[in-house]
C-alpha cells in the first residue's frame, strides 16, 4: 500500500490504536517482534498499523502482516537522515490518530520528532531491543534522552539486562521489562528425531560483529578435531558473511560449515540440529535463542547480556565468556560428547521456553499501554508501574 493512501482502518470503538513504527520489516529479531505484536488474534482489544521507513522488501514478516490484515505502510526512506520521513510519518500519525506510537530500533528518533510535530500529545513507547548503549548512536540517544526529559516518551527492556542498561544510559529509576515472546507451537519438535548420522551444531544470526561468528568458526575448528563427523550449519546474511567464509576456508573446515544463507524455514533447521550455539559479544534477548529452547535444543551462549535470563547455566545449557574460543570449544564439545546431558537440557530448555509465550508478551504490552494512557507510569520519577506479567509472575520493575 503506498504512503497516499491514507484511508482509516475498520476499528471497534474499543479498541486501543497503537502504530508500530520501525525501520525495515527485514528478518531480525526485532521485526519478527513486531509482527507477532500487530498479527495478534482477532479478538485483540488493540488494532495495530505498522509503519515501515524503508520500502517494501518482499520478507516473510512484512507477508505475515499481510495475511493477518494488518495495515502496513511503506515511507521510502533513502540511506541517512531522510527529513522527509518525519513530515510524512507525522501526516500518517494526524490522520490515523493512534492512541499509542510504538517505535522500535533508530526509528525512536524519527517517531519521536513525528508524533511532537503532529500536536496531538500522543505518547511514544519505545522497546530497546540491546543494550541501551548498543542499540542506538550517540546521537540519538541525545534526542532520546531529551525526549525522555521533555515528551511522553516511555522506554521498555526486552531483559532485565536491557532494562538495567536503560537505567544506567539515561537516569530512568522505572524501566518495565517484558520479555520477548514466540509461537512456541511452530518449535515443538518433540515428536520428530534429529535427522543424520553426524553430530550438528547450528547457529542463527546476522553475521554482523555483534554475532561472534568468528569465535565460532574457530571454537568449531577445534571441536572438530575432536569429532571429526559433526557440522557447523549457519544461517543468516550480513557484511561479515564472506570474511566468515573465507576464515572457515582457511582453517581447512571444508564441508563441515555450512552457510545457509537467510533461512525461512529455522523450526526445520532446529529440529534437524543437536547443539545451538550463540557466540554473541552483547545481546539484548535473542529471539533465536528461545526458538531453539522452544525446540528442545540445549545451548552454549556466551554470558552478555539477556543470555543468562533466557539459558540457566547448568539445567538447559552451559554459559561461556565472550570472546573466548578455547572455553567455547570445551563447552560446545561438553555437550557433543555426552547424549545424555543433551536430552536432559533439551528438556529443560522446552520447558523453560513456557516463560516466553507470545501471548504472554502481548497481554504485558496492552497492559503498559493502558498504563501509560491512565498515567500510571512515570518514568524518572520513584513511581512503580502498577504491574508487569515477567516470568510466569506479576511483579513490579
């Protein structure tokens, strides 16, 4: 749908609008998050409309949106500070008139700007998907941090981690944290075995450097010379990819790394592994990760960020340094050399994976919007929200 059709959506008049702003609708983490939030069930009390900066990309999420009949518009955003965008979101936020604008990743800045700009004091929710130092620049963080001070800006975490680090980066004393949620349908494995006679590990992710598959490669080098018959399967794009390609190439790993490339199918790729594996150097809350506990699949992860929220050392997994590729490599063979750990974490992960139910995330983040509209929730103030749905429990943040 082009940015001149402006027509209003078919609303109940109960019903709560919230408009999803966010830069691309590509296959991160954070995407897949708004997709889940906006495609929600049709009873759902909030009507969403998503709005994209960049332009159609033709991705799985932006055709979930679709198939769920949810609004999403393109604003054909070019590379760099694009002015235009914030003239044109704030004439989409007048005419829709959300009673919520939810940003996502560098769109705070552009959704914050707009929803001022419109002049109908519509408040701004922002979830920080990494770290706050992490996920935006130094700039923006300045305009988050006078908008924080100035607007009706309310920032979430997607980990306790995520949210201490919003503490820390802006002075805030009450950041709500709601975890992130899947279908945990989709990732139930339990009635398919592992295919193949060798031993697989898999990973999932941008090869970006935040990713850590350097570390992997070379953790994997030294696994295999030790179970010569396993295999390395890794999935994701990104400006790494070739570099990674040719480290694996020269640590003679041949056949044994598999790059898969962007990956539509990940509950076939889990379902066919026996190990995953997240080497990142700092992460907020990997959706990638709870898919695989979803799965079944016991873990290695490095211990940054929401990595130890999601994975508990010991029960569903083993925790590991960052950046450490002898200790990644003892860890990744600890759990290749002994079946029995496997299915006893694999186990625990699935059961551990209830936490992260996408339902749960939905309800949690209406509630905040409920708040946020009744005033219930101040930030940088001593106040406490009135509650939060965390951990298969209601508890304040």
């Amino acid at each position: 749908m082009s940015t001149t059709e402006l027509t209003h959506p078919i609303m109940s008049p109960k019903a709560l609008r919230v408009m999803h702003v966010i830069p691309t609708l590509g296959p991160g983490g954070a995407e897949k998050l708004v997709a889940s939030l906006a495609s929600g069930p049709p009873h759902s009390q909030v009507t969403y409309t998503v709005v994209s900066l960049y332009a159609r990309s033709d991705t799985d999420n932006e055709a979930e949106l679709q198939t769920a009949g949810v609004d999403v518009r393109f604003l054909n955003k070019h590379s760099g500070i694009d002015v235009s965008v914030v003239l044109r979101l704030q004439r989409l936020i007048r005419i829709w008139r959300p009673d919520i604008v939810h940003s996502h990743l560098y769109a705070a800045k552009y959704a914050i700007v707009a929803a001022a700009l419109a002049g109908l004091r519509t408040p701004v929710v922002h979830t920080c998907h990494n770290l706050a130092s992490r996920e935006l620049s130094a700039a923006d963080r300045a305009v988050q941090r006078l908008a924080l001070r100035t607007s009706r800006v309310v920032v979430v975490g997607v980990s306790e981690s995520v949210s201490k680090s919003l503490k820390d980066t802006y002075g805030l004393d009450t950041v709500p944290t709601i975890l992130n949620g899947i279908e945990l349908g989709r990732f139930d494995s339990s009635a398919r075995p592992r295919g193949g006679s060798g031993f697989v590990y898999c990973a999932v992710g941008r090869f970006e450097l935040q990713k850590g598959h350097e570390y992997l490669i070379r953790a994997f080098a030294k696994v295999h010379e030790q179970l010569p018959a396993s295999t390395l399967l890794l999935a994701g794009n990104g400006s790494l990819l070739e570099h990674s390609r040719q480290l694996a190439e020269g640590l003679h790993l041949g056949s044994s790394v598999v790059f898969l490339g962007l990956v539509t199918d990940v509950p076939a790729l889990l379902a066919r592994s026996d190990v995953f594996v997240l080497p990142s150097l700092w992460e907020g809350l990997s959706l990638a990760l709870v898919e695989a506990q979803a799965s079944g699949l016991p873990a290695v992860v490095c211990a940054v960020g929401g990595n130890p929220e999601v994975v508990r050392a010991g029960l569903d997994g083993l925790l590991v340094p960052p950046a450490n590729v002898d200790e990644l490599a003892a860890a990744m063979l600890t759990l290749g050399r002994n079946s029995d750990l496997r299915q006893q974490m694999g186990q625990a992960a699935r059961d551990g994976s209830r936490r992260f139910d996408v339902a749960t995330m939905r309800a949690a983040y209406e509630l905040l919007y409920c708040d946020v509209l009744d005033g219930r929730l101040h930030q940088n103030t001593r106040s406490k929200p009135r509650c939060w749905i965390h951990r298969d429990r209601v508890s304040g943040s």
